[in-house]
C-alpha cells in the first residue's frame, strides 16, 4: 500500500490521516520530505508516528543537546503510549542475593543506636569482668589486647560490609534518579505535544469559524439582495 495518498476520490480509512488534522510541526517534517504532500492528503499512521518521533528527538536536543539510552525509552513509552514509572523499591529488593539482603541487614543494624548501646554494654562487662571479678588470674589484663583484637577483627569485617551495602544504595539512587528523570522528560515532552495540539485545534477551529462567518454574509447578502428585488418590483407594480 501507498504511504501517501493525494488521489480526490479517496475516502481514507482508519490506517490513515489526513493532512488537515496533522500537526503544523509534523505536517512541515512530512511536507520536507514530501514536496507533493498537501493538507488534502493522506498519510498512513505508521508514518506519522515516524515522524512524531523525529520531532520528538529534535525536542530533546534542543533541550539537553545530545540523546542517549533513557531519551529514546522516554521516545518509545510517548510513542506507544506506555506508562515510563517503575517501582523501583519492590524491583530491587527482588533482585537481591542472600548474602546482599544480609549485608544491608548488618549495614542497618551497625549504624542504629542499639548497635552501638550493646556494644558499648558489652565492653564494659568484658573490661568490669577482667578488672574487678578475675583481679588474680584475668583472661584480659589491662591493657585488653584481646578486647582491642576483637575491636579491630569487628571494624575491619564491618567496614566493607557496610560500604557493599552503600553502594548499593548508590546504585539505587541512580537507578531511581533516572526514573525520575525519564517521568519528567516524559511529562515535558507531553505537555509540549499537548500545546501544539491544542493550537492547531484553535487554528482549525477558528479557520471554520471564519467559513461559517463567510456563509452567512453570503447568505445575508442574497436575502438582502432579494428584498431590494422584491420591493423593486412591489413599486413597479
């Protein structure tokens, strides 16, 4: 089948569009490529959306000046009509291994005040024992080189612990800052399509209004026309 058809006697269909109700920065992108296509043509839908696409693209480089992988998600989800926003939270969570969700759990408790609270219970218990209940025959003595090891063991198995889970918390937060970022290109990019649409219904609108308005002039002008004969004959007679 033809992508545009110009042809007087043909009625169109539902696969496509006449020129008249595409918008004037689509139509102006067809007509480019296009020379021969006129507001009386018609175009088939797959085109269309070709080209609402172009002119989708040509929005964000005026906007960021360049396109990457997330422009052309926010171009597809406008083109098919799709809905962009993920729940990032439940996604995440269900990619998880044991050992991640079980470092995130070490991470949270050794950064809450319980943590720190049985902690700083548990030193003194250990220094109260080997000071005052073992003065004779401690397991620790002054100065608690066993405490101290275990001090370090501790800090130097949570650390990395704690940064795994932090990062991926980072990975979280971008993951979750490029879907906001896509929402909102989306919504601009609506917005945007959304005015011109509205302006060349307006246009269109106006545009008939104008027809109408000439109509009825004509129309007044033959009834005046036609009273002015119909006296001139009233006084002839």
């Amino acid at each position: 089948m033809d992508i545009i058809i110009c042809e007087k006697n043909f009625r169109g269909d539902k696969d496509y569009i006449r020129g008249n109700l595409i918008r004037d920065s689509i139509f102006e992108l067809i007509k480019n490529d296009n020379p021969g296509f006129t507001k009386n043509c018609y175009i088939r839908q797959e085109e269309v959306n070709r080209y609402r696409n172009i002119h989708l693209r040509k929005l964000i480089k005026q906007e960021k000046g360049n396109f990457d992988e997330l422009d052309k998600d926010v171009i597809n989800a406008i083109s098919n009509r799709n809905v962009i926003s993920d729940n990032i939270e439940d996604d995440w969570d269900e990619g998880l291994s044991y050992g991640q969700k079980t470092a995130d759990k070490v991470a949270t408790f050794g950064g809450s005040w319980t943590f720190i609270l049985s902690f700083g219970v548990f030193i003194f218990i250990w220094m109260a024992i080997n000071v005052w209940l073992l003065t004779k025959r401690p397991f620790d003595p002054y100065p608690f080189i066993l405490l101290n090891l275990i001090l370090s063991t501790l800090a130097a198995i949570q650390a990395p612990i704690i940064m795994m889970s932090q990062n991926r918390q980072e990975d979280k937060d971008r993951k979750r800052g490029e879907n906001d970022y896509k929402v909102n290109l989306k919504a601009e990019l609506e917005i945007k399509l959304l005015h011109e649409k509205l302006d060349h219904l307006i246009l269109s609108q106006n545009k008939r209004i104008l027809e109408i308005q000439e109509l009825q002039t004509d129309y007044l002008e033959d009834i005046i026309q036609q009273m002015g004969t119909n006296k001139k004959e009233d006084a002839e007679s």
